[in-house]
C-alpha cells in the first residue's frame, strides 16, 4: 500500500496509521481486526469450495471414478466442517459485524477489544487443528460427529478435527460476549434500541444465540474427544448411556447455529433494502423483534434432526409444531422488506441485486424448511439431497448472498475504494444462476430418493447430478471474480467517498476509510434510523 | 450510577445461612422420604445458589440487565434438560423401547 | 490517542467514564459465566437423562462416595466464598492489605478444597472406580455404576479444572493488589474474579447433593 501520488496534508486513517505486520497482528482496532478475519475465512472458504468442486467433479458420473467412497466420505466431511465452523459462522460477524457494528452505534470501539483480537487468535489455533488433521488424512465421521461412529468405530482424525470446533467455538462466544456488552454500553448519546439499524439487532440475536448454544456443542465435542481418548463410555449403550443424547446436545447448539449464520445476512438485506429503495424499513419494529424471536425459537426446535433417530414420536410432534413456529418471523422479514420495496426508488447497484437474489432464495430455502418440519415428509426424505439443497438455499443461497451483499456495501467505506461496477454485477448475475442450477436439481434427486453421502448413484440420477455440476462450475466462477475485482479496486480503484450511495447511517457520516477511533467528533444521534425523508429534504433545502 | 457496597455483617448472615443449609441438606438426606428426597435436596441447593448470586455476586442490587441475563442463563439450561427430558420421558410410552427404560 | 488527556489513569481510551467501564465489565463476565452455566449444563443434562434410566445404579455408586469428606469439603469452598466477597468489600471501600489478605485466605481454602479431592480421587484408584479399562466393580448394576463414576469424574474434574484457573488468576490478581493498581473506582478484575469464584461454588453447591446426596436413603 505505498500510493505515490498523495496531496499533503495526507489524512490519518485506519489502514495508513501504522504499518508492518506487527502493527497488524497486534492491532486492537475492530477495523483491522475485521480485515484480518477477513483474509482468514477466505482462506478457509476457498479450500471447503475446492473440497465442494471435487465432490462436484465425483458425482458427475454415477460410478465412483475419480475417489474412494472413505476418501469421498474425508471430503464432505472437510467441507463441512471448513464451511460452517471457519467460514459460515464467522462470516459476516467477525468481519462486517466487528468492522461495522462500532461505527453503527457511535462507539470508539467494541467494549473489549484484546478479547476481539483473541478471538481471532483462538480461531487460527482451531483452524490449525483443523488443518493438521486435514494433513494426517482428515476425518469420515460427517461434520455431525454423530456418535457411536465418531466415539467407537471410526478410524480417522477425529479428536483434532473436533478439538479444532470446540476452540473455534470459543471464538464465537467471544465475539457474541463482546457484541452483547457492546450494544447495550457503548451506544452514542440519543442511539436507543429503536433506533438502531437492523443490521445491528440482528447481530444482537445472534450474539444470544452463539453465547447460550456454543457451550454446549462444545461440551458434546468434549465428551466425545475423551470417551475415544481415554475409552471411557458416556454414549456407550453398554453402560446405559444412548448415542441419540449426542444428537441432542450438538443440535442444541446446531440447529440455532444456522440462525448463527442467517440472521447476520438478514440484517445485511435489511440495510441494503432500505438504502436502495431509499425508504425506511417498513415496520421496523417487527423486523428488530423478529430478529429476537428468530433466536430465542431457534432454540426449540432441534429435535427436528432427530425425526428418524429414534428419538419418542412425542417429542417429535412438539419439536415438528415449533419448528413451523420459526416461518413467523422469518415471513415477517421478507414481507416487510418486500413492502419496503413498494413504492420505493430502487436503483438496481450491485448490493440490491445480491439483497434481491437473497429474497428469493431464501423463500425458497425456508418453504422447503417447512416441508422438512413436517413430521410425516421428513421421513420420507430424511437424509437425502433434498436436505442437502434445502440447507444450501439457507446457508449459501442466504448467508453467502448476504455476506457478499454486504461486502460489496460496504467495501468502499472498509477500503476507500470503489471496484468495477460492471464485473461485480456479471459476478451477482453468476452466482444466483450458478446457484440455482447447482442446488434446484438436488431438491428433484432428494425428491426420487438419492442419498446425501454416497460417492456412486444409480443411474437413473445422472442428468440431474451433472445439471447440478454444471451449476456448480458458473457458480465456482462467480464466487472467482469478486476475489479478483476487489483485490484489483484495493489499488486501482476510485476513491469511493465518504457516502458513494447516499445511505442513511453513522457508518456513512464518517470518513472513508474511518479513522482509527471511528470518528472525530463523538455523534449524537437525533433521529430515528433510515430517516431517508429527512435526507431528502434537507437535499432539497 | 455509583456502586452498592454490601456491609459485612449482610454476607456474614448468609455465611452462616449457607452453611445451615449444608448442614440441613446432609441431614435430609438420610432421612426416608419417597420421592422428597430428591425434591428437598434440590430444593435447599437452588435456595443456596439463589443466596449467593443475590448477595455475593450483588445481582440483588444489580441493574435489570443483570437480573435478566442470570435468568436467562439458567432459563436456557431448563430448556435444555426440560426438552431433552421430553424425548426420554414419552420414549416409554409406545411398545418400542428406547435404548433408556 | 487524538488529545485524550483528559482520560484519567485506568480507564480505557475506549469508555468515557469509569461507570461506563465498570458496567461493561461486570455485563460481560456475567455474559461469561452464562457460557458457563452451559457448559456444565451439558454434563448435568447427562446426568439427569441417564439417572432417569438407571436410578438404582447412581444409588449404588453415591454410596460408595465419602460424605464427610464431600461435606467438608462444601464447607470450605462456601468459606472461600465469603472470603473472596470480602475481598471484593476490600477493593470498594479501598483496603489495599485487606485485598490481599482475603484473596490469599481463598487461595489457601481453594487449595485445601483441592486437596482434599485428591485424597478422594486416589481412594477412587485405589478402589478400582476410576473410569476406563481398568475399572472394576463386583456388586450390581456394573454398567450404571460405571456410568455414575464417568459423569463423577468428569463433573468433579470439570470443576476442579475451574478452581485451578481461579487459584491461578487470583494469584495475579493478589500481585497486583499489593502493587495498589486497585482504587474505588476501578477494581473490574477483583470483583469479576469474585463473580467467577462464586459461579464454581454455584456448581459445587450442586454437584455435592447430586453426587453425594440423592439416593443416601436406599438401602444397598
């Protein structure tokens, strides 16, 4: 970053404050410390998308060719646990969520940034745990460690890859902890709860989730690491212990974890709807309380996973009712953010078109989220592709189509730069059609009865499996091509401006990029959030 | 918002409170009550757990904030037990049999 | 920092008052230890799921466990309570001796709580109940038997585990009483200690009847 053109005075900001790569790894800027979990879960998210294009590659044909079925079963394991534990999770709270969520509510940063920064140190030390079972052969346990397989039978590295989770948990919970005590004691004068952006009740909700449910998925992981590693038996039925008690605890923590990873991405498309329709959210309220009631049903709801585990059908009934519970809120979302919409001045930018293909995926991911709800569905297509598309829709189709969304929003306050505006839309043009051709086959091959986790198919699948690795390829491109382009605007491209879309919002009212204590006079809010009337007029005026 | 200072005498009185209730809580124990024992026992640790977090951890006089978040962290290990225990405690209820009962 | 000169000693350039600080601090260790109580809620969930399964089996091992020892053991750790809420009392009313002495006084108590639950870990040994391959036990109802001496083990060794972090970090602490880095208005690491000791003692308090208690009153 050495600019060679620069008018004198040059202003102080937060990337040309201090350099070397100690001012960086030791840094306890939320700004830099986004950046630098930025560069890790890219990292984590390019080698699980390499593991995605292999399993692609495997199951465009219905004989197992290209890897054995153990080998296959190492793969999907590894991208699972990649993406959820070191991409998903992470993505759009430690990176937006820690760069933003200061800027948003007037602070000079979160309430504890050493912890911040060690959180970010404990995630590497679990991706390195991670990554050194990788080497030494990986795990075939299926990122679940469902027990007794994971506990008894299997012969592969499962004590270091669930070792890497239960540290990389631990990250999580420390940068819930912070974003919690952050927005309720570091708020600017005037910023009350009802004035918050959703973006930042949506983190609130997630902070719960990860700070009440991480706990336990780590003591699960925990029991299980210590029944292979000193043989003593907690989900041993020999002793009266029960396998299912596993699948109970980790999804506890893993049903809401994919609340983890959506309601972030909901919080996103809330602020890109209201900055391109340039209206306030229609009813705010509803939208921050869904949030919370997102969160606090999640928790209800695990038992959905165990339809089929012999789990008592009576339990089953209950946890089948509450799951549908969930669609309330989530219905709330898309139907205000559709009514934000209505009569709104939309300009179509690159981040509206991702906020826009997120709507529509996620309808879909979440209708399908219902049907796999029902009790009597469910076992009919337990465990098959239609699963595996249904969580895609959520879990890319959602939380990836909102993280870049957000990136793409944001980039040129986190960087001063804008990047091509033309690429970036070919790229969101990409990947909602490459998304869709991947994972819509899948719901049709779960539907006819393919399996999720078998390396070889009958026959009789091939047309929709290659459909899907076709998808994947275009998709694989449109994630290629953001990568590039806004590696390339870091340089070459324009300076962005402190406010390039006229958004409303503490982020835009500071400079770009942000001076290390966020700003140069503490703010005091007046108004309610997305007061895009107000801005209008005073545009006028 | 200044700091609410607990007088000495207040955490001596619930010292010694804690320590009656050890002494009670071992006592009950031994003595034969059916289905009381257990709800005595835990009873008298949750009335101890309650005395220190009220006076030795100040949530007494504690914002509603803190009053809430403790709430909320042991309202969620109810859920936690309590769901879990909806599975194990209906598995009985059909012929099958559940790996437990 | 950008002219904060104002910013008085102690207090982070991030907070604007100690209040601000103090509120942060102690919202975030309660946050913590709800973490916490997760954490163990996980082990205590077993625990009730499997003596819901085997009742007779956890009588049979809580017997085999020394009540006196486990009692006394109670009485310590509610001590070393009242001496760490009086170490906190000392840092608000600004006693800088007084800290010390009471941090050192639960030092002293959590190592003899430790201590004694060494000498109940090896009679365990010694007895064959330890968990794993060499696990050995004559009477009834082996395999529950064997499960109670796992959830024993790993509950008491969890929260051990916890008692020598707090010994550890209140040895720290203790250094910087005597050092004076303490005032009225700034003693977040004192007082989220105490919050932490305090939550170890929660769990203790019921870990004691689960373990030790229930089931004392079925004959054997």
């Amino acid at each position: 970053m050495s600019d060679t053109v620069t008018t004198p005075p040059r202003r102080k900001h937060y990337l040309n404050v201090d350099y070397g790569i100690k001012s960086w790894l030791l840094t306890q800027d939320h700004k830099r410390i986004a950046i630098l979990y930025l560069i890790s879960i890219t990292f984590f998210f390019i080698i699980g998308g390499v593991m995605a294009a292999l399993i692609r590659v495997e199951l465009a044909t219905p004989l197992g060719d290209l890897v054995e079925a153990d080998t296959y079963n190492r793969l999907f394991t590894a991208h699972g646990v990649l993406m959820v534990f070191l991409f998903l999770i992470p993505s759009i709270p430690a990176v937006l969520g820690n760069f933003l969520i200061p800027l948003m509510i007037g602070a000079k940063d979160l309430a504890f940034p050493k912890l911040n920064l060690g959180s970010w140190y404990v995630y590497n030390l679990g991706a390195l745990l991670m990554v050194a079972a990788l080497l030494r052969g990986g795990t075939d346990t299926g990122w679940t460690f469902y027990t007794p397989y994971s506990s008894t039978f299997a012969d592969s590295e499962v004590i270091l890859t669930a070792l890497g989770a239960f540290v990389v948990g631990f990250s999580s919970i420390m940068t819930g902890l912070n974003f919690i005590v952050t927005i309720h004691r570091m708020r600017a004068p005037g910023l009350t709860w009802f004035r918050l952006p959703l973006f930042v009740w949506a983190h609130y909700g997630t902070s719960l989730i990860q700070v009440l449910g991480t706990p336990v998925v780590a003591i699960a992981i925990l029991l299980v690491a210590a029944e292979r590693l000193l043989h003593i038996g907690i989900f041993d039925p020999a002793l009266g212990g029960d396998p299912v008690l596993f699948q109970h605890l980790f999804w506890f923590y893993s049903h809401p974890a994919v609340y983890i990873m959506i309601l972030p991405s909901m919080g996103v498309i809330s602020e890109l709807i209201a900055a391109f329709s340039r209206k306030r959210i229609f009813g705010y309220k509803f939208v921050a309380f869904s949030s919370l009631a997102i969160a606090v049903l999640g928790f209800l709801v695990w038992g959905h996973h165990l339809f089929v585990s012999s789990q008592s059908i009576y339990a089953g009934l209950i946890f089948s009712v509450l799951s549908m519970l969930v669609a309330v809120p989530s219905a709330v979302k898309v139907f205000n953010w559709t009514a934000t919409l209505y009569q709104g001045s939309i300009s179509w930018q690159t981040p509206m078109i991702y906020a826009l293909g997120f709507i529509g995926l996620f309808v879909i991911g979440g209708l399908t989220g219902t049907m796999l709800a029902t009790l009597g569905i469910d076992m009919h297509v337990h465990d098959t592709y239609f699963v595996v598309a249904h969580f895609h829709y959520i879990m890319v189709g959602g939380a990836i189509m909102g993280y870049l969304g957000g990136l793409h929003f944001w980039w040129p306050k986190i960087t001063g730069r804008m990047y091509s505006v033309f690429w970036s839309k070919i790229a969101a043009g990409l990947i909602f059609v490459g998304f869709n051709l991947t994972f819509f086959p899948q719901f049709l091959l779960g539907y006819m009865g393919m399996p999720r986790r078998y390396h070889a198919y009958p026959e009789e699948f091939q047309i929709l499996n290659v459909l899907s690795s076709a998808g994947a390829t275009i998709l694989g491109l449109g994630y290629l091509l953001p990568l590039i382009y806004l590696f390339w605007s870091m340089r070459y491209g324009e300076r962005a401006g402190d406010n390039p879309w006229g958004a409303y919002g503490l982020e835009w009212e500071t400079s770009s990029p942000p001076p290390t204590l966020n700003f140069d006079e503490p703010p005091v809010v007046t108004t309610e959030a997305y007061d895009y009337l107000s801005l209008r007029e005073k545009k006028l005026a | 918002m200044s700091e609410y200072i607990t007088p000495i005498r207040t955490y001596l009185a619930v010292f010694l409170a804690l320590m009656a209730l050890t002494t009670i809580t071992v006592a009950v124990a031994f003595l034969e009550l059916g289905p009381f024992n257990d709800i005595a026992a835990m009873g008298i640790a949750i009335t101890k757990a309650c005395l220190v977090v009220l006076y030795f951890m100040h949530v007494r006089h504690s914002s509603r904030l803190t009053k809430m978040v403790v709430v909320a962290g042991f309202l969620w290990l109810f859920i936690l037990i309590a769901f879990i225990m909806s599975d194990y405690l209906t598995r009985g209820m059909i012929s099958l049999q559940g790996p437990i009962g | 920092m950008q002219g904060e000169s104002s910013h008085a000693f102690g207090l982070a350039h991030h907070f604007d008052s100690f209040d601000q600080q103090r509120e942060a601090s102690y919202l975030g260790m309660w946050v913590f230890l709800v973490t916490e109580i997760m954490f163990f809620g996980g082990l205590f969930t077993a625990y009730v799921v499997y003596r819901s399964g085997q009742g007779a089996a956890f009588a049979i091992g809580s017997h085999e466990l020394d009540i006196v020892l486990g009692s006394i053991n109670t009485a310590v750790l509610i001590g070393s309570s009242l001496t760490m809420a009086l170490a906190v009392w000392a840092a608000q009313t600004g006693r800088r001796k007084a800290i010390v002495a009471f941090i050192l006084a639960t030092i002293l108590l959590g190592g003899l709580f430790l201590g004694i639950k060494v000498v109940e870990y090896s009679a365990k040994f010694e007895h064959h109940l330890v968990p794993g391959p060499n696990f050995h036990w004559q009477g009834p109802e082996a395999p529950g038997v064997e499960m109670f001496f796992n959830l024993y083990f790993l509950m008491t060794g969890l929260h051990a585990a916890h008692m020598v972090i707090g010994i550890g970090i209140l040895l720290v602490v203790a250094i910087l009483a005597w050092r004076g880095s303490f005032s009225p208005e700034n003693h977040n690491l004192v007082e989220g200690i105490g919050l932490y000791w305090h939550f170890v003692d929660i769990v203790w308090i019921f870990l004691f009847p689960l373990l030790y208690l229930l089931g004392r009153n079925i004959q054997v």
